[in-house]
C-alpha cells in the first residue's frame, strides 16, 4: 500500500479547509478591513472643480489697408495646442497670484489633518524667504504658549528610515521657542513673519510651499487635468482637483481668466507694434509738417505769391504723388522686412496671408497653403512614428524647402520694390529738371508746396491708421468662449470610501483563503477525515470528535448524548463485525506516536463495551509510560510486568472497575527490560485464559512507531487499531506504517481518527467539542 498524492481538491475539501482556517480567514479579512478604514479616515476628502470652455474659429478679416491686413490672422486654434498652453507654467503663473498656495494651515484632531482656508485660518505668514530648498513642503507644529508660540519640526519616519538606511542627510530643524507674533524670525534655512488673526487654543501645522514655480511643479501640475470633452469637438474641460471645494473653484476661474486675458493680449500684441510705429511716425511727420506749413507761409509773405499758377500746380501734384508712391513703397519694404523675421521665428505662417495677398503675389500664397497642407501631414505621422521613419524625413524636408521658398520670394519683392522706387525717383528728377523752366520765385514755391502736401496726406493717413488700430484693439475679443463657470460637487471624488472598504474586505478574504490553501498544502499533518482516506487503503473504524474534557478521567458514563459518546457506540458497532462467536475479542490499541489519545480511547472504549452489557477487560501493556490505571483510580503497584515476571498470579492482578462488567489489569511498576517481558513464554495462555473470560479485550499499548513491543503483541489481537490524531499525526507516519504493514504480513489492521473538528461528523450533530489526551 502506497500513499497517493492527492491530485485536485473537491467542493467538499474545499469547504473543510476553509471551515478549519475559518477564524484565520476571519481575523486576516478583519484586519485588511480595519486598515482600509484607517487609510480612509486619515486620508483628506478631495473634491473636484471644473469649468468648460470653447474654442472659437477665426474668421479671416482682410483689410484693404496695408497695416491693417498686416495684423490680420486666419488661424484657426488647434484644441490640442491649447490644451498644452494650459498646462504652462505662463498660464498657470496669473492663476497663482490670484490664489495664494504659499502657506497651508491644518489642524489635527484624532490622529485626523484638516486643512483650514479663507477665514477658518487664525494666522498669516508674510514676508516669506527661503535660503534652503529642503525646508519646502515641511510640516512645522507651531504651539501656543502664553507669551507667544514655539516652531516645532519631527521628522518623519519615512525620513528617518532614508537617512539611517542610505545615510541621506535629512532637513533637521531645531526648535524655535518663545516667539513673538508679528516679530521675523530668522534662521539658516528661512525667514519670514507670523501674524495672529485669532485666538490660539490648539496647536496649527504649517506647509510652507515656496514660490509659484515650485508650487506649480509640486502642486498644480499633479491636480491639474485638462482634456477635450469629446473627440473632434472644440470644448475644452479644466478640472483641478483640492481638498477645499472652494479654492479649487477659485483656481479654475482664476485659471480660465489668466488664459482668456493672455489670448487677447496676443492678439494685441502685433497691433500695439503697428501703434508705436504709427506714433512715432506721426510725431516725425507733425514736426516735419509744422515746418513746412511755416517755411510756406513766410515764403508767400515774402515774395507775395498767394497761388501757383495752372503749369505749377500741375507740377506739385505730380510730384506728390510720386512722394506719397514711394512713402508707401518705403512702408511696404518694412512690412516685407516684418514679414520674413516672421517666417523665421514662427512655426505656423496663416498670419502672414493677409499681407501678402495685399503685395499682390500669388506664388508665395499658394507656398503657404501648400506648407500648411505639409505640417498637417507632419503632425499625424509624428504621432504615430518616430523621428527616423522615412515619409516624415521627406516630409519635414518638403517644409524646409518651401519655408526657405517663401523667404526668397519675400526678399525678391523687395528687390521689385527697390526697383520701382529707383523709377519713381527718375520720374522726380525729370519733373524737378522741367520744373526749372518756371521762375525762381514760383519754382520755389512748387518745392514748398509739394513738400507741404505730402506731408499732410501722411500726417492724415496716419492719423486715420492710429484711428483705427485704437478701435480694433478695443474690440478684440478672446478666441474662447466660456460655456460653464467653474463648478464644484459637494461630494469628494478621492478617496472612494466605500469602494476601498469594499477592496479592503475583498483582499482580506482572498489573502486569508489564499494564506489558509497555502497552510493546506505545506501542512505535513493529517487535517481531516477526507484526507486520510484518500492517502491510504486501511479501514477506518470510527471518527472520535474533539472534546475537552477532565485530564485522565472517564466522561462516558457521564454525559451519554454527546457526540464523543456517540462516535464510541458507533466504533462499538463497528467492532461487533469482526468479534469472535467462541471466543472473547482481542482488540489492541495503539498509535503512531505518542499524544495522540490511545490511553484514553481505550479506557473510554472499555467502558462503552461494559454499558452495552459486555463482559470486558482493558489491559495496559504499556509498560513504559503507563496512565490507564489514573483513569480507573486504581493502584498499580502490581499488574502485568509483575505477572509476566512470576512475582504475581493473574488473579492477583486482576482488578475490578467501578463497573459491574468492566475489569482492569494495570501495567505495574515500571520494570527494567520492558521488551523481554513482553517476548514472555506465558502470553499464550495469558490471552488464551482471557478469551475464556471475557467478550472483549481491551489492550493499550506503546506506540508503535517508537518501540517494538507492540509489533509482537499484535500477533495475539483479532483486530490491531491504529489512533491518528487530526492535526497531530504526520503524513509520513502512515506512509511508514503502511510500509511496516507490508513487510510483516499485519493482517486485521484499522484506523481511529481522534480529535476530529469536523462539524457534525458522522452523526448529524450541529456542534463540535474538543478533546485533548495529556
């Protein structure tokens, strides 16, 4: 017979090892539970702020003007772009100013941190500045004492366990005692100024978090969340996640603002350029005109001519027309100049579109498309290829060939307008040289007037753009649009109480199911009845349950409908198969090891037999560690080892129980050769007289897995009972005793498993007890 190992476990071994880890399972799932409480009860509730803004297209809006078309845009907003933007720290930066993150009060009450905010907070810390970066993000206990306050810093244990485990030098800091409130205190690694607001009674912990750079870095960044609310639409959602629902409001508002006030700054920022220079050029052309309004009226006083004549009027509107061409040629040269700075310093050219529709050239047009048709194809294959794939190679060098295409062609238009700048500077001379045919007086005259009227039309012109471009920067508007305010639920989104409770209950049950299969299958010992049968072929007579009960004393006769009484009238049953109809029944009872109850179920055994009326005998053959005479309240000072060694009769040794059908025979005084008393010539006839007597005898031997006593006493039995105790009894000791079994030819062998804690059992009991054999 060999052990064979069990191959896959069914419902009802499943349901057994749960049943026996039960309160493991029980304890282990509690505690996962009550850590998941604590975790939420220290944890802050976060809340969650959002506002919804849209992105408006740009209509494009050509001028017919030459400056005004220079600050004209087409663009219209990439969403994606803008969601970036809103990540930056620019942005970010306005919003900071306008909601103070530098200091953060809390209070603690039941090992719990609240932060305080807006008038809750009885302090005020000013003039902040810090020489130490360590000291940022630090939590500092600041006590109130009756004269002022004491700054006090623990580190923490994480701290602790960095600097004593990779020796990291930790921001230590020394307490600051007997401070004043509005006095700056000062240290190595800070400054700054604490103000009281109101009445102290419990200490208040202080975050200071540094600049709004670090504050951006370390705080915002990670609450920040700034997504598109639905594919190809042009909505934009900011959410910003705080532990105060109200300045996680604030911050989203502030946010929105700082980025609506920064688009429309940009937009005005190449207008309020064409401001200045409209300024300027009206302050120079003012001065120019003022002096020659004077020279023309002192020159008419002085020669006394009040009007040209027809030939010399003729003259000074051609000449100022010709001014004004080149006053605007010289105008649309800056403009060109503007322009290509521009293609050099930006990614995108819409912008440019305007202009250059206005300068009349249709080739750089249609560059610009085709450019902006390039750096669509750019951006896709950039999101799904790297740097080295081919057809993005080729494509990033299209956009360069054509940027440099368009710069070219800017500068050629400003080799044409130079061109036609030198021909209107030959028409001026050939009418200056005609003009030398007038008299002196009125040819005079012309020059004077022709200046005057130029410089009047562009002091007009100007004044009109100045006009203007005031207007349009009035009216610009901001390309987004903000559909919902900045809206804060009452219920926090972090952390997920019920949720986490829930997990925590889970993971418990399954690290204690886990832990309690893992126990299972590392356990070396005998666990239940289910798992004796299927490691071995040996009958099992009976199941005794586990019971507590008064050391080395007989409980049967007493409490006559437990379950353990029950199991031994079931293991009686079982016994009336195999009992001889001649003669009385010799059952030995022993065990693997020693513990594992034989004594007791022998003695209980016995006792059960004589209830049921049957002549019986218990005999100890346990000449070793003998305790079944303690059960019996008996005295061993004779019994087999005397009888086996001539000194006693068997009449001598035979001692009447308290029960009328139930005799016992003590081991006797503990002899010096226990084996060879056992290999006596008289054991023969010992159990042949026995048999005469008896129904039933009882033998309670050593252990069999210790001494060999028992191997040879097991020759004289009708029936050899082997006690395994549940949870005692070791795999390998079955694998032994089957072995043994083998090689001596044992016939008659079975099994009692003791100690069961299987519920109910064999006889439907809903209820266990416990036994213990000491």
């Amino acid at each position: 017979m060999k052990i064979e190992k069990k191959q896959e476990l069914s419902i009802k071994d499943v349901l057994n090892i749960l049943s026996n880890y039960k309160w493991s399972i029980i304890f282990i799932t509690i505690l996962f539970t009550l850590l998941g409480y604590g975790y939420i009860y220290t944890k802050e509730s976060t809340y969650i702020s959002y506002s919804i803004i849209k992105v408006k297209a740009n209509k494009k809006n050509y001028s017919s003007d030459i400056i005004n078309s220079a600050t004209s845009t087409d663009k219209s907003e990439d969403v994606l772009e803008e969601i970036t933007l809103l990540k930056t720290f620019k942005i970010n930066n306005q919003a900071l100013k306008d909601v103070d993150f530098k200091v953060r009060y809390f209070t603690k009450h039941n090992y719990k941190k609240t932060e305080l905010y807006g008038e809750e907070i009885p302090l005020k810390i000013t003039n902040i500045k810090i020489f130490n970066h360590k000291f940022i993000g630090k939590l500092f206990k600041l006590i109130p004492t009756e004269k002022g306050f004491t700054l006090h810093y623990e580190m923490p244990y994480k701290a602790k366990l960095r600097e004593k485990i990779f020796k990291t030098k930790e921001f230590k800091f020394k307490d600051i005692k007997n401070n004043s409130y509005g006095k700056e205190i000062v240290t190595k690694d800070f400054s700054f100024i604490i103000h009281k607001k109101l009445k102290l009674t419990e200490p208040i912990y202080i975050i200071i978090n540094g600049e709004r750079r670090e504050i951006f870095e370390n705080l915002i960044l990670n609450a920040l969340n700034i997504t598109q609310l639905e594919k190809d639409t042009s909505l934009i959602k900011i959410s910003y996640e705080d532990t105060i629902p109200e300045r996680a409001n604030e911050y989203v508002n502030a946010l929105t603002k700082s980025f609506i006030n920064y688009s429309i700054e940009s937009k005005n920022t190449q207008n309020s350029k064409t401001l200045n220079f409209i300024t300027e050029e009206l302050k120079n052309i003012k001065k120019e005109l003022k002096a020659s309004e004077e020279r023309l009226e002192l020159h008419q006083v002085q020669k006394n001519i009040v009007e040209p004549s027809v030939q010399a009027t003729l003259y000074i509107k051609k000449l100022s027309d010709i001014e004004i061409d080149i006053s605007e040629n010289n105008l649309k040269k800056k403009l060109i100049l503007n322009l290509i700075e521009f293609v050099n310093n930006n990614y995108n050219l819409d912008a440019i579109a305007p202009s250059i529709s206005k300068l009349d050239d249709k080739n750089t047009l249609s560059l610009i498309e085709k450019l902006q048709n390039l750096q669509s194809l750019e951006e896709e294959l950039a999101d799904e290829y790297t740097d080295e794939y081919p057809k993005l190679k080729t494509t990033r060098k299209q956009i360069l060939s054509i940027r440099n295409k368009i710069i070219y062609n800017l500068k050629t238009l400003h080799t044409d307008i130079d061109y036609k700048n030198r021909n209107l500077q030959k028409r001026r001379i050939s009418y200056e040289n005609e003009m030398k045919k007038l008299p002196s007086k009125e040819r005079e005259l012309v020059n004077i007037k022709r200046n005057y009227e130029v410089k009047s039309k562009m002091y007009e012109y100007l004044l009109k753009k100045k006009s203007e471009n005031k207007i349009i920067q009035l009216a610009t508007f901001s390309n987004y649009q903000i559909i919902d305010e900045a809206y804060c639920s009452n219920h926090p989104v972090k952390p997920k109480r019920l949720i986490i409770i829930i997990i925590s209950l889970f993971l418990g049950l399954i690290t204690g199911i886990t832990l309690a299969f893992i126990r299972y299958t590392s356990n070396n010992v005998i666990q239940n009845k289910n798992e004796l049968e299927e490691i071995t072929e040996l009958p099992i007579y009976g199941t005794i349950p586990h019971m507590k009960q008064p050391k080395n004393k007989i409980q049967v006769h007493l409490k006559a409908k437990t379950p353990f009484v029950e199991s031994l009238r079931t293991l009686r049953t079982n016994l009336q198969f195999v009992s001889q109809k001649d003669e009385g029944t010799t059952i030995l009872i022993t065990s693997t090891i020693a513990g594992e109850g034989k004594s007791t179920i022998s003695a209980n055994l016995a006792t059960i037999l004589e209830m049921a009326k049957y002549k019986t005998i218990v005999v100890n053959f346990d000449l070793r560690k003998p305790t079944l005479h303690k059960f019996f309240e008996i005295n061993n000072e004779q019994g087999l080892s005397t009888y086996l060694s001539g000194e006693s009769n068997l009449e001598d040794i035979i001692v009447a129980s308290e029960f009328a059908q139930l005799d016992i025979i003590p081991s006797g005084p503990i002899p010096l050769d226990p084996s060879e008393l056992v290999l006596s010539k008289k054991l023969p006839s010992f159990f042949k007289e026995l048999k005469k007597r008896y129904e039933y005898i009882i033998i309670d031997t050593a252990p069999i897995g210790i001494v060999s006593d028992t191997k040879s006493l097991m020759q004289y039995s009708d029936l050899n009972l082997i006690i395994i105790r549940e949870d005692y009894a070791k795999k390998e000791f079955l694998s032994t005793l089957e072995e043994m079994i083998e090689k001596h030819n044992f016939k008659n062998i079975g099994l009692i498993l003791n100690a069961s804690k299987a519920k109910g059992g064999e006889y439907g009991y809903g209820y266990s007890y416990e036994y213990e054999d000491k």
